[in-house]
C-alpha cells in the first residue's frame, strides 16, 4: 500500500512538474499577438439586438472594411452618456457596430437589413490603458466566434482619431 502511495504521489509531483514547465515556455513576442488578449473573455454579447438602436447607415462598397447595413446598438450603462454627447462612459458601457448584409428592395433602390456578417464591440474597462480604456472585439455575426483582431491595429489605432469623443466615433444623437 505504501509502495502505491509512493508511486502515486511520484506520478503527481512529475504531472505537476511537466504542467509548470508547459507554462513557463516563451510566449510569442507581443508583436504576433494582440496587445489586449482579455478581451475574448468577454464573449459574444447576446441580446445585444435589444439594446438601443441610435444610429444607422448603409455602405454598398463591397471592397470596404464597412460593407454592409450598419446598426450602432448601445447598452442601457452607455445610453445616457452617448444620448447626451458628453462625459465619461460608465465601467461596463457597451456598444456594438452590427454590419448586416445589404438586400435591395423595390425599385426605388431601398436597402433593407440582411443577416449580420459581423458585428464590433467595445467594452468600457479602465484598466485596458493600451487601448484608451475600451476592450474592442470583433465576431462573425453568423457563427458569433471571434475573428481574434489585434485590438489595437484593428480598432484602437483608428479610435484614437475620436479621443476627444471618449474613442467614440458616433456623436450625440436622436434615439431611434
């Protein structure tokens, strides 16, 4: 019995052993990974569809990053604060850029919304200080996985045009 304790408790420290070796090895350098890696812990933000609809657009240039029928959807913690145009997002502020697919209707050239291609988000957190204060996070509107962007090339470096707007592209507007 005591030989199998032994052996055991062997077999334990070694596992434990390899496991600390395992996460310990050099991590890409942070060049090849995104500057804010947290963020995917955030996840899709579902029923994020209910949130207010304050803004939207159509882009029909298909070789645009923007192609689509653009929805802005803001959370209730970020409503006051864009409805009014000022002052600083609240912790936990969400907003989201949903970019649908395009259908002409009618003969008039009306556009109406398609299915979601993909969707934007940013999270108001204080401590993301690489990325002005926000997590930014893409997903496929399909299959809501993230298409792991580099936070602060794909979103940030744009956002920083926008600092005097809280990195918010969109300014006070009408609900819709």
């Amino acid at each position: 019995m005591k030989k199998i304790l032994g052996l055991l408790v062997a077999f334990f420290g070694f596992f434990i052993y390899v496991a600390g070796c395992a996460t310990t090895t050099n991590s890409p350098s942070s060049e090849s990974e995104p500057a804010v890696t947290v963020v995917l812990h955030n996840g899709y933000p579902d029923g994020y569809q209910f949130w207010t609809n304050t803004a939207s657009k159509v882009v029909l240039d298909k070789t645009s990053p923007f192609y689509g029928f653009q929805r802005v959807l803001v959370s209730d913690t970020a409503l006051p604060t864009y409805k009014s145009g000022r002052g600083e997002y609240p912790e936990g502020s969400r907003l989201v850029l949903e970019f649908n697919e395009p259908i002409p209707e009618g003969p008039h050239g009306d556009v109406i919304k398609g299915d979601p291609n993909w969707i934007a988000v940013m999270i108001k957190y204080s401590p993301a200080t690489t990325t002005g204060g926000w997590f930014f996070e893409a997903f496929d509107g399909k299959t809501k996985v993230s298409k792991n962007i580099d936070p602060v090339k794909g979103c940030y470096e744009c956002h920083t045009a926008m600092k005097s707007n809280h990195y918010v592209f969109s300014n006070k507007c009408e609900v819709m």
